[in-house]
C-alpha cells in the first residue's frame, strides 16, 4: 500500500514539474512550436541570436513516451518518420540526443578494488599478473 502511494506521489510530483515546464516556457517565448503530447519529454529552450527560440526535447524521452504507447518497433518507426523528420517552419523544435554516460566512480571504484584484490592472490599467478598490468596500464582510474 505505501509503495503504491509513493509512486503516484513520484508521478503526481514529475506531473507538476513538466507543467511547470511548460508553463515557464509558455511565459518566457512569444512564438514557440511543441509537439502534441509529448510535454514530459521538455527539456529547455535554445536560445539563438536574432531568431525565435526553439523547445528542445529529449530523443529518450520521446522514445519512452512513443513506447507507452505502442510496441518499441512501432514506436521507432514513428519516432522517425513523424517526428525526427518533421519541419515546420522556422520554430521546429530541437530534438536533442544525450552523449552516453561513462562509468560511474562508485563502480570504477569497486573494479579497481576487485582488481587490487585479484593483483594479490598468489593462488592465481595468471590471473593477477593481468590484473597487475591492467593497473599499471592506468585503464582503470
């Protein structure tokens, strides 16, 4: 029951947070374009010298929001021939893809340790000599 009413509050909040969004947007552009439904997947505004500025929308998020509604193939399918390629006007939206994240420090620091470790064992002289190289090669930081 509590983790049922924790997820609606969690969507409730995201709810209020892209109407917010929306709203700020709505507030600080004259003319500006958004695609229909898609509000969740708002991520800004591009700003550009002497022109309008356009929304910007999440490529992921579009893609999560497509894929609610219809089958991930569908939903790929109609991503890129109803949305990617669609031009309307001037004020046409930026759809922006995200640079994929590397590593995060909490596991480069959990493989190094388990690295070090393997490093240490005389029990396995191949598998820490591998290990001893990989740190010295300085792969893992």
């Amino acid at each position: 029951m509590g983790l049922e009413r924790a997820r609606r509050s969690r969507a409730s909040n995201w709810r209020n947070a892209v109407n917010k969004r929306k709203k700020w947007i709505m507030q600080n552009t004259e003319n500006i374009a958004l695609f229909d439904g898609l509000d969740d997947a708002i991520v800004g505004i591009a700003s550009r010298p002497n022109l309008e500025s356009l929304a910007v929308y999440d490529m992921h998020r579009i893609m999560r929001i497509l894929e609610q509604q219809m089958d991930p193939e569908d939903a790929a399918e109609h991503f890129d021939a109803n949305i990617a390629c669609m031009y309307c006007g001037p004020l046409t939206p930026l759809i922006m893809a995200r640079y994929p994240a590397g590593p995060r420090s909490s596991e480069v620091s959990r493989l190094r340790a388990a690295l070090e470790q393997i490093a240490s064992n005389r029990d396995e002289p191949y598998a820490a000599d591998f290990a001893r190289d990989i740190l010295a090669r300085r792969e893992v930081r």
